[in-house]
C-alpha cells in the first residue's frame, strides 16, 4: 500500500511539495540514467561497495540509486549512506562568495521528509543510513561514521559548494578503489568556471590525492 501510495503521489506531484519524488521531467530521467550506467558498469566490472550521496535534498536520487539497485537484483550488495545538514546550504565562504550562486539555507529539507519518502517508497531502513550534521562536523568524525562504510562503489557528490565537496572527496579516498564511479550533479554551475564549485575541490583534491 505504501509504494502505491508513493507512484501515485509522485505521478500526480512531480514537483510534489515535498511529497514523493519526481518521477517525470528531463532531469528526473537523465539522472536516472546516469545511476543506472554507474551501478551496470560497477556490476559489469565486479566493483563491490556501498552507495554515498553527499547532498540527500528530499531523496530523489538516493531512492533512485536504491531503484536501480533492487531493479538489477544486486540490492543486497549495497549500503545506502545519504549525508546532509537538512538545514541547506551552509554559508558560502571563499571562491563561493565570489559569485552569488547560492545562499544559505536554500534548498532545505527536512529529514523527516526524506525518512517519509524512503518508508512510502518501501526501503529497507536496515540498508539506508542517513547522516546528518555539517559536514566539517559529520566528515570530521571518521572513526563513528567511516567504520560503517566499506569500499565506495559509486559516490554522488550533489553538494555544489567547493567547500562541501572538498569536504565530501577527502572523506572518500580511503574508500574508492579501482572501478569506483565518482558522478557530480552539479559540475556546470558558477558558469562552467573551473576555478570554483565542484570543479575547483576535484582540482584541490587532486593536489592532495596524486595516487
């Protein structure tokens, strides 16, 4: 009853107003596509691992991943880890500020929203954890949170801000091995501007991280 009530809810919401999520729309299906290609090639490769989304919103591609996974029989090889503050965006610091993309507090959804998505969608709450806090508090506590996760299989960095994802990618490094898929939702943004956003701490990252 809870998954029909979920499809039903979404068809007639695409936009939803925090119910269910979008299940029409060019992004909805481009998304969904690029989940599919990383979870077959992580499967046609024999990757094994969880699933980590930096940047929850209200669970769109967090079910979608989970979808994917239970579509393809594979869902018991996969942890779901979804991190987020539930409170938005943090306030932009450094080359974030510099051009007015994002403000603090935007796109903010509760937790609660996104524990009601997963429950009508019919998740199985044992293989989906959500982590919430900000990130320099939730990232920094790697001996609580990174115990729980194994190797990454495919990472969704959704978080926008260089900060945030800077932040997401070292947390990451120890988990990726050869064959994991790294997708970012938000690479375009500040214009295409190599020197801010995601662009910017995969260059950092990099500086860091030469192997």
């Amino acid at each position: 009853m809870n998954r029909i009530i979920f499809e039903l809810m979404s068809a007639l919401f695409p936009y939803n107003f925090d119910i269910g999520i979008p299940r029409r729309g060019l992004l909805s299906r481009q998304r969904h596509q690029m989940l599919e290609q990383a979870f077959m090639y992580t499967h046609d490769e024999m990757v094994t691992g969880d699933y980590l989304e930096f940047g929850v919103a209200r669970g769109t591609t967090l079910i979608y991943a989970y979808e994917i996974c239970k579509k393809h029989r594979f869902l018991d090889q996969v942890r779901f880890f979804g991190f987020d503050s539930f409170q938005g965006f943090p306030e932009p610091q450094g080359v974030d500020r510099i051009f007015e993309r994002f403000k603090k507090g935007e796109v903010a959804f509760a937790r609660r929203i996104v524990e009601r998505n997963l429950w009508l969608f019919g998740a199985d709450p044992a293989r989906v954890e959500l982590i919430e806090g900000w990130y320099e508090e939730t990232l920094a506590e790697r001996a609580g949170n990174q115990q729980k996760i194994g190797t990454a299989r495919v990472v969704n960095i959704d978080c926008d801000l260089h900060d945030s994802a800077l932040a997401a990618l070292r947390f990451i490094a120890p988990h990726l091995v050869a064959g994991s898929v790294i997708l970012f939702d938000d690479w375009l943004c500040y214009r295409a501007d190599p020197g801010k956003g995601e662009q910017a701490a995969v260059r950092d990252w990099l500086s860091d991280q030469p192997q």
